[in-house]
C-alpha cells in the first residue's frame, strides 16, 4: 500500500517541482483554498493555538492571522517540493544568509555547533546554510511511517551535503564525528510539545507553561558544543533571510534549562513581531498546566 501511494503521489510532485515560480505559487494559491476554505486542515487546533496565544485579539483580527496563516502555509508545502529540483543558486537567491561571517568565527573556535530552529518562517530551505561553512551538517528529524516517503524526505533535504538522522541515533553519531576529528553543525527544530515525562521541563512560550524540548541545550552542555539560533524572517512570497545568533559559545556556564528558555524567547519575538508565519497546526499547548 506504502508503494502504490508513492507511486501515485511521487510523479504529481516532480512536475510541480519544475514549474517555474510565478506557477508554482499559483498552484499555492489553489491548494490555500483547498486547505482553508474546502478541506478546514486543522482550522480548529489553529484557531484554538491563536485564541490561546493572543486572549487580547478580537475575533476578526484572529481570522486575519489565521488566513495570512494558510497562504503561508500553502506555499511552504510547494516550496518543499520545489526543493526537489532547485539549484543552488537559485536557493542561495531566494534564502540568504546575513552574516555567513559568524559561521567563520564559529569555525574558528574549533567546537562542533548546535543549530537551533524554530518552526517559524521556513526551515526546509535551510539545507543551503551547509555551503557556507565547512562543519559536517547534521540534521535532527522524526522518520515517516512511510519508508518510501521517508527516502524521498531524506534526499530532499540532503541534497546540499547535510545528513538526516533521528533523536536516537545523535548523540553517537557525534561522538563518532568528533572521535574521527570531523567537526558538525547539527540542527535541531526545538519548540515543538514534547513527550510528556515526569522529568520534562516545563517552561512558558508565548506566556503560557508547557512542557518544552530540552534535547538541544542537554547535548551541548554534555559534549560542550557551541549552541546557536538560527533566525528566519520571511522578506516577502519566497524569498527569507537567516541570521545565525550565537546563544552560548561554552555552555557549560549557563544554568539547566537557560539555552532553552534563550531559544523560546527569540523564537517569541519573532511571533509576535509577524504570527502568520509560525507553524499553528502542530499542538504546541496540548499538555499546558491545567488551568492556564
């Protein structure tokens, strides 16, 4: 079953890959009708997230949020597809880097780099970030149930030299990186709801108390790698701007949970200077405190 949907669905996302853009965001607008106004893909849970977030916004101006939300979303789907044949240069037009320089003074510290990410703007056409320094890239992902698809994700986003590997496999995938003298930049998308544990931490996003994904700032503090943010800002319809703001070059000095609290609050900012552009389907605020 698994093959007959990729065979299906696979050649529908090559051809849309080559369209050129101005088609290509066409083809986003149909498929933001079909999200928002045909199919309602998961309206609730975003407009129960942005009710949530914003108690202060009238309805109206929670519906403009969550519309501005679906076009957005619409073309991220496509621009991940449009990952699939797109050149280098290209990508590096239409994603910059604004200060490849701190990459340069990371480098020179000679320590491996934890990249942080938020789901906030786009993070898929990151994967150019690997041409502008020379660390291994490493790239934290949850695999599909679907193997073929799971393939198909993983040469997508490796195709600029960045390796995906899952939660578990990272921290000895490191280790062996540096027991071989091989320098990584791994990056980790960090503001998702986590599984819920006795020893989660619970931290506030956007001013509300929830449990909160810890893996990144544990892994640097253990094996003391430089920990970095990288910020995206969407400029206009595909094209974004990275800058690479350094959290902590040792952070062994910071207190337990600090980075993470560090990351949510850049990640805050962002959201609240432009919401439309953060990632309200995932269930972020599931497991908030009861009563909050």
């Amino acid at each position: 079953m698994q093959f007959l949907v990729y065979i299906l669905v696979y050649p529908f996302l090559w051809l849309v890959s080559i369209l050129p853009f101005r088609l290509l965001y066409l083809v986003s607008d149909v498929v933001h009708i079909l999200l928002y106004y045909i199919i309602g893909y998961r309206k609730k849970t975003v407009t129960d997230n942005l009710r949530l977030v914003f108690p202060e916004k009238s309805e109206k101006e929670i519906a403009k949020i969550r519309k501005k939300f679906y076009h957005h979303l619409s073309d991220m789907f496509l621009e991940m597809t449009k990952t699939m044949t797109i050149s280098e240069s290209e990508l590096k037009k239409r994603f910059k880097i604004t200060n490849p320089e701190e990459f340069k003074r990371l480098e020179s510290l000679n320590k491996s780099i934890i990249l942080i990410f938020g789901h906030y703007a786009s993070w898929e056409w990151s994967i150019v970030l690997q041409q502008y320094i020379n660390f291994k890239g490493l790239a934290v992902y949850k695999p599909l149930a679907n193997k073929r698809f799971d393939s198909l994700v993983k040469s997508i986003r490796s195709k600029f030299n960045t390796d995906l590997i899952s939660t578990k496999e990272t921290i000895n995938v490191i280790n062996d990186h540096e027991t071989k003298g091989i320098k990584t930049i791994t990056g980790f998308l960090s503001d998702q709801s986590p599984r819920l544990t006795k020893d989660v931490y619970w931290g506030k996003f956007m001013g509300i108390k929830a449990p909160c994904f810890t893996g990144a700032e544990r892994l640097a503090k253990k094996l003391d790698l430089t920990t970095a943010y990288l910020k995206v800002t969407k400029i206009k319809r595909g094209y974004y701007e990275a800058e690479i703001m350094t959290l902590a070059e040792n952070p062994k000095e910071y207190q337990d949970y600090q980075l993470t609290d560090m990351f949510l609050s850049e990640v805050e900012k962002q959201i609240y200077e432009a919401p439309e552009y953060y990632f309200w389907t995932h269930k972020r605020w599931k497991h908030r405190e009861r009563g909050i």
